[in-house]
C-alpha cells in the first residue's frame, strides 16, 4: 500500500541538528543558572560543554 510522504517524514528520526540544538536547549538553563542568570551569549557559548 501506498503511504503519503507527509507520514514517512513523520516517522524519521530527528535530524543531527535538531538533535544538537534539543541538547543544547537542554543545557543552556544550567549554564545560566549557574552564572546568577548573567550570562550573555558570548559566555554560555565560551562555557564548556557538559556531557551527560
């Protein structure tokens, strides 16, 4: 049978920069966090990466 390519698309992993970015939203509250909330761009990007 066939099958539309809207329900195909649906059914494929997330791509490497969609993961990447949801990584990062993951990290990002923590790294501001942890500097008091004054962190600019500039110093959570400069911030290490943190596994995990």
């Amino acid at each position: 049978m066939f099958r539309s390519g809207h329900h195909e698309w649906r059914r494929r992993p997330a791509p490497a920069t969609a993961q990447r970015r949801e990584h990062l939203n993951r990290l990002i509250p923590g790294i501001s966090a942890g500097g008091h909330q004054t962190y600019g761009y500039r110093r959570v990007h400069a911030a290490p990466p943190r596994t995990g």
